[in-house]
C-alpha cells in the first residue's frame, strides 16, 4: 500500500483511539526514520486546540461546551402552527415539517414511527412525577422501618406496565431528572421492584410482629394499626389504581390497609393543615429547576407550618443539608447540599415517588442529523436548531417545525406561550444559557468572578459581587454593538424596577455598576448560589430602542405591534410571519459564535494552552529533525571510516 493510502486510512480512523495507534504503530514500523517528522506533524495536527483547526461538522455535543454553542449550520427554521394533532401527524409523515415541538403519548408515536424508518421517537421527562405522602408525624409511620419497608414492597415496574402500558419512568429520587441536581443514576439502590422479602425483614427487626389471630402486623407497641391511602380520581386519573398498588405493597407486608376515594379539596386541606390522614395519592410539576423547595416541603421548621411540609417530617441531618442549600455560595457546594438531601430521602422515605410521566417526540431523519436531545425540550430545542446539518451538505437547508399552538405575545415580559418562547430563545441573547443536561453554559459570559468579603474587603459583610465580562463582537440586528449597558438596563430596569416574574425578581439586588463598556457588576446582600439563577438566564433587551419615551417595555410587544422596534441578537433572524400562521427564520451570519460557512468558526483568543500546545509542537518538531539530522550525519560518517572490503574480487586470480 502507497504512503498516501496509508496516511489516507490512518486518519480516516483518527476518532477510533485504539485502530488509530495501532495503525500509526505500524506505519512507522513501515516507513521508517525519514517519515516520522511527516507522522509527527500529523499527531500535532491532531492534539491542536479545536479552535486552531476547527471543521465545519460537529458531529456530537460530547466535543465540548465550545463546539456545542457554534452554529447554526442551518440557512434557516420555519415554524408552521398546526393545532390539530392529527393533521401534525399527516404533515410530519409526508415531510411538510421534520418535527414537531408538541408531544405525543408514546402509543400515538409508535403507531407511525414503526412503519417509517425515516420517523424516530424520542421521549423526554417532565419536570415532575407521582407521588404518595406520607405521614411521618403519627404513630406507627413516624417510624422509618416502616416507611421503608413500604417503598422496598411498592412494585413500580408493575405500575409502570400494567397501570401506564410503559409510558411513564420508574423513578426514586426526589427531583425530576431534568434537574441538574438529580442523583438518580448515581443512588446507591433503588425502589423500582418487588422486593417484599426484604421489606419483611425490615419489620420483623423494627418489632413489628405478625398477629396470629389476624394475621396482620402490629405495631412495637403491642397495638393494632391500619393504614388509608386516599386518592381522588378527578383530580388525578389513575390515582384509584396507584392507590390499590400500594394497598397491595402493604398487604405483602402483612400490613392492614385499603384504598379510599375522596375529594381533593378536603384531602389538600388537611395536607395543607397538617391535619390527621395516612398516605395520600398526589402529582406534582415544577414551573422551574430551583430545588430550594425541598426546603419547604421536609425542614423540621416547617413541619406545623400552614401549607408547606405536608409529610411532617422532622431530620436532624436533612436540617444540616438544608441550610448548606439554601445558603451555599457555589455550585459545588449546592451540588453536594442536595446530593446529601436526596440521599436522606431516598433512605427516610418521607413522600414515595411513584413515576416520572414522560413526554413522546417525533421527528424525521431523512434530510437533516446531529439533533440533540435536551432534557427539557427534547429533539426541537435550540441546541438541535444550533447544531443539525443536512446530511448531503456540510451547512445549509430549511427545517420546519410544527407548533402546537399559536404564540399569543412576542414580550418576554407578558407572554406565557411556549411556542413564543421557543421562538424568542433563537433571537435573544442572555449571558448564560443551559446546555442540553440543564447545567449553565456561558451565552454572552466571557468570563465570571464571585466576591465576597473574605475575597475583597471592599464587598460587605454578607454581600456576594458578580463581576461579568461579556463578548465585544455581539451586535443587535441593526448594527448597534451590544454592551454591558443593555445588561445593566435588563437587569436594573427590568428585574429590579419592572418586577416581573421573568426569570425572577432578586429584591436581594442592591446595585448594578458598568465600568467598561463589556463589563457589568452587579451586588447582592446575600451570599447564595441562588442569585446566580436570577440574572443569569434572563433574555438581554436593546437598551436604545427605549431611549423614545413612547415606547414602553411594560407594553412592548414585537412583531404584533408594527410601530415597536425589533431589535434582536441571536443564532437567527426574524425573516417572514403570518399571524397564527407561521414564522420563517434565517440564520444570521453577524451571531457572536456564528460559523464561519467556509470552515472555520469564528476565532477568540489564544487561551495560555493554546500557546504551551504549539510551542510543545514546534519545539517536538525540532526535536526530531535534529535526531534525523544527526542520524544520517553519523551514517554518513561510518560510511566514510570504513575499511575496505576484505572480499575477495571475482576478476583477480592468485
């Protein structure tokens, strides 16, 4: 095989570690001294920096944070709203849209997608789940033994099959997987099966003997018990058969216990009261990924408290944790905070998590790949949108998506439409965003320092400083730079005087500051992670738009409103709409991380590694030239002081 076929096959295999190395093994072994400087710039071509040679494909989010935010490769999206399911169906099987953004039961979606291999499914968990509470305040279940004893005998693998026919997820820990505080994957056992035998076990140790005359347990102390699990089926569909899944747990158990049907507004009283009840069947979903409530519903102070801790539950160690959450200055020290927490949980069992209802997707293979699942919007989130292709072309195409419902309102600040928001996500900018696992990205954030008064006496006691340096090549749609100011009148304006619930309202924000045109400081009293949440995802506004007193960001509604200005800075332009019709974006070339269509993306600066990784490069380089130089020199040497041959000359005779 020739050099150039070899070379050609060895970097064909460049993604596969181990076939790489070994063929690059073999093809020195082959070629030799003089071609290791050739194999040597090529390991140097490979272990560069991405963005010194970057390639237009990306071909998973797994390459880093960096390559996930360049993009689009697309030329553009086209929202088509179509309410009717069934005509969303018709259109997605015939190709008129390549997703949809709704979503599905899992059997409306394995009906068309079985039959049409250019149709995938894709399932995405809610923000919430079903649930028993449990009251952990009167005897016997005041007792964990017994608690746990019933979740290790709660089949929810059964429940899952034959209650849902396997449209939900199993699930233990207390957050939705969407969060990114979950340690679902990471618990140390899980309450998913049958296992009754040693929930027995369990019982027998705590005392709770089995009445011959009955046959049912009792309690340690010698007394009869029974326990209600209450449901409401109006309230909850489903709920009458959940609750008869975990009167067969109990019963397993040798336990005394039976289902009751009622209503859920005397049910939530007594929840909410703290009043007398046993188990009760609920749902619940979360508007959002703050885990602050896990304060409110299991710290011991609030176990008498009106509304908030319905399980009664008092715990010492879940107290400790609880603090750290809600008073942890960094990331980390939440991460660990609500690892602890889900963990006394999971083990206390204070309210049983049943299952995770799981939202169903559609979408088409044939044209476009590389769509990524978010944990959140599934397949049709703006990280797809960022980083699908065609699969003929390297960039370009038209992807349409089907909308389930018309946007009502193109105002961040008043609308609650999905479709709007899904729309407003691709043409604003905000300084963090959350990468496909929900954990923070930088957006506009270049960099980020935290302070507080131990780090810079200048900060007060108790106070935490954010110091933001954003990007310098952002620009609005109407050529004005994007600066630190339009943060700084987000933030104030908006969060601190509007008020709105748009991405929250810190009252804890006590002053924003702008010292350079690209940096923005802002100061809270408080010292938590918390505050972090309340500016960092909020979509950033064009501060001169409103410079004209007639325009007002209360009213302001874009695109519905021909005389309010729309300014946008995102991965897309608004190109062309029809009211309840459709909404036709296209790429925008001047977007802060767009791609460069001949490509390379756009460069940053050279970081301290980048510099070390070439410098290592070129002085290996030089290395090796100079050990070939000296080399052939020595060869050349040897050959020129060695004796004559002693064989003897075929033409010479004695």
């Amino acid at each position: 095989m020739a050099l150039r076929e070899k070379l050609s096959v060895l970097m064909e295999n460049c993604f596969d570690k181990i076939k790489f190395y070994e063929l690059l093994r073999q093809l020195m072994v082959s070629c030799g001294a003089r071609y290791v400087l050739v194999l040597s710039l090529i390991i140097s071509f490979l272990v560069l920096p991405q963005n010194i040679l970057a390639s237009p494909i990306i071909t998973s989010q797994e390459s880093g944070d960096q390559s996930l935010r360049i993009g689009p490769y697309i030329d553009g999206v086209t929202f088509s709203v179509i309410e009717d399911i069934n005509q969303m169906i018709l259109d997605l099987q015939s190709g008129s849209i390549d997703m949809h953004s709704g979503f599905l039961s899992e059997a409306r979606v394995q009906s068309f997608t079985s039959s049409d291999s250019d149709i995938l499914a894709n399932s995405v968990s809610q923000n919430g789940y079903g649930l028993i509470t449990i009251n952990c305040r009167d005897y016997p279940l005041n007792i964990s033994a017994l608690r746990r004893a019933f979740a290790l005998a709660f089949d929810k693998v059964s429940v899952n099959n034959d209650i849902f026919n396997g449209s939900i997820s199993v699930h233990d820990s207390v957050l939705a997987t969407p969060s990114e505080f979950c340690i679902e994957d990471d618990l140390p056992y899980h309450y998913y099966d049958n296992r009754s035998l040693e929930g027995n076990a369990l019982l027998e140790f705590a005392g709770f003997d089995i009445d011959e005359g009955t046959g049912w347990r009792k309690a340690p102390n010698d007394e009869y018990f029974n326990i209600t699990i209450e449901y409401d089926p109006v309230y909850q569909s489903m709920s009458g058969e959940i609750a008869e899944a975990a009167v067969a747990a109990l019963q397993s158990l040798s336990i005394d216990a039976y289902a009751v049907s009622g209503d859920f507004n005397d049910i939530l009283y007594r929840l909410d009261t703290h009043d007398l009840y046993d188990m009760v069947i609920e749902e619940y979903n979360f508007a959002s990924d703050n885990v602050q409530f896990l304060e409110w519903s299991f710290h011991s102070d609030y176990a008498e408290a009106s509304i908030l801790n319905p399980s009664n539950f008092r715990n010492d160690s879940f107290d400790f944790y609880s603090d750290q959450l809600q008073h942890g200055a960094t990331h980390e020290e939440i991460m660990a905070a609500a690892s602890q927490m889900q963990l006394i949980l999971h083990e206390q069992v204070p309210q049983l998590v049943c299952y995770e209802k799981v939202n169903n997707q559609a979408y088409r293979t044939d044209l476009f790949t590389d769509h990524i699942n978010d944990l959140v919007a599934g397949v049709s989130g703006s990280w797809t949108l960022r980083q699908m292709y065609p699969i003929e072309d390297y960039s370009g195409g038209i992807v349409s998506i089907g909308l389930p419902e018309a946007p009502i309102s193109f105002s961040m600040f008043q609308t609650s439409s999905l479709s709007a928001h899904m729309i407003l996500d691709l043409l604003y900018p905000s300084l963090y965003d959350r990468n496909p696992k929900q954990q923070p990205i930088g957006d506009l954030t270049k960099n980020m320092t935290v302070q507080r008064n131990s780090d810079n006496p200048d900060v007060p006691a108790g106070h935490t400083r954010y110091t933001i340096n954003i990007l310098e090549n952002a620009t609005w749609s109407d050529g004005v730079p994007l600066t630190a100011h339009d943060v700084n009148f987000t933030l104030h304006y908006v969060m601190e005087v509007f008020r709105t619930n748009y991405g929250g309202s810190p009252k804890s924000l006590v002053g924003t500051d702008v010292p350079s045109p690209y940096q923005v400081v802002m100061e809270f009293d408080t010292e938590s992670y918390w505050d972090f949440s309340y500016f960092a995802y909020c979509l950033i506004i064009p501060e001169h738009i409103f410079s004209n007193e007639t325009i007002s960001f209360e009213t302001w509604d874009p695109i519905f409103t021909p005389t309010d200005p729309h300014v946008t800075c995102g991965p897309f332009l608004l190109d062309d709409f029809e009211v309840d019709e459709y909404y036709s974006l296209v790429y925008d070339p001047e977007f802060y991380y767009a791609l460069n269509r001949t490509g390379a993306i756009t460069p940053e600066p050279w970081s301290l590694l980048t510099y070390v990784t070439i410098g290592v490069s070129i002085a290996s380089a030089c290395v090796i030239i100079s050990a070939i130089i000296l080399t052939q020199h020595h060869r050349n040497t040897e050959h020129e002081e060695a004796p004559p041959s002693q064989e003897s000359n075929p033409d010479e005779t004695d």
